[in-house]
C-alpha cells in the first residue's frame, strides 16, 4: 500500500500496479465509498469505475 491509512470518501486518488492502472493511467478519480472488505480484500468503490478496487492498489492524491 502506498499510504499511511485508508482513502476516505471525497479523496482524490490515482490506481497503481494492476491492469486497471493502465486503463485509467494518470487519473485522479474520487473515492465513492470509503474501505470495507470484499472477498477477504480491503477494497474501495470510486466514481465512475464498475468494479472495487483493492485499497492496496490506491495512492490518496489530495485528502
């Protein structure tokens, strides 16, 4: 993880390392609903992205 906590609902954040970074490569996209655990995973749901995405895979741009 790339943080030193949790993204938060209304944080801007950027995925990294996993094919979705490609797809949405230099994006800053808001966190829609803030870190639960999906599947024995960490995830977060973002604006605009139809899948979770593991809060591993996040770095926070701007809180």
């Amino acid at each position: 993880m790339a943080n030193n906590r949790f993204p938060k609902v209304g944080d801007k954040v950027k995925i990294i390392d996993c094919k979705r970074a490609e797809k949405y490569n230099g994006k800053e996209i808001l966190v829609k609903k803030s870190a639960f655990v999906f599947d024995r995973e960490i995830v977060a749901q973002l604006e605009g992205v139809k899948t979770y995405i593991p809060v591993r895979n996040l770095e926070i741009i701007k809180a």
